[in-house]
C-alpha cells in the first residue's frame, strides 16, 4: 500500500513540457520588453533557457511553488548571457521577464 506522501508526490516534467513552459516564458517576456528580438535570436534563446532548466532540473523542480526564488535564479543564470544574446540590457529584461513570471 502506497504512503499517503508519495501518493501526491510530484513527478519530474517531461522534457516537452519544459521546453513549452520556456517557449512560453520567453514569449511573455518579450512582449513585455517591447523590442524585436529576430525569429533566429529568440530560437536560440529559448534553447539557451531550456539547456539551463535541464541543467537545474531538480532544483527547479524542488522550488517550482517558490517564483520568487525562480526569477532570482533566472536573474543570475539566464539573463546575463540572453540579454547579450538579444543584444538588450539586462535590466529591462529581468524586469519584463519578472512581469510575466510572477517573481
């Protein structure tokens, strides 16, 4: 018989599901940022955030109710290389991304 604890335990996502949740993440972000950012760029950057998940997986997963502690690990991991990737300031773009995270 199953204990009442691992009965409502979360699995891992699927890879699909995270590279949606980026997708999607990212998609947010940008509308908020106000700026083109070209189809290839923002390609690149969604594979970018994606690698970094998959990297953090456990810990994302662990800290998946927390956005708060979310975004500051964005903020310290993915920002900085996707600000300079879009060739934007990374200020207004943790800020937008923080606006559509909810973080």
């Amino acid at each position: 018989m199953q204990q009442h604890n691992e009965k409502h335990k979360a699995t891992l996502p699927t890879a699909r599901k995270i590279r949606r949740a980026c997708n999607k993440e990212l998609y947010r972000a940008v509308k908020r940022l106000k700026k083109y950012i070209p189809e290839a760029k923002l390609a690149e950057g969604e594979d970018l955030y994606f690698k970094k998940v998959m990297l953090n997986l456990v810990w994302v997963h662990e800290n998946s109710s927390n956005r708060k502690l979310l975004a500051d690990w964005w903020d310290e991991n993915v920002c900085p290389e996707l600000s300079a990737l879009w060739e934007v300031d990374p200020a207004p773009l943790s800020r937008a991304f923080r606006e559509a995270f909810g973080g």
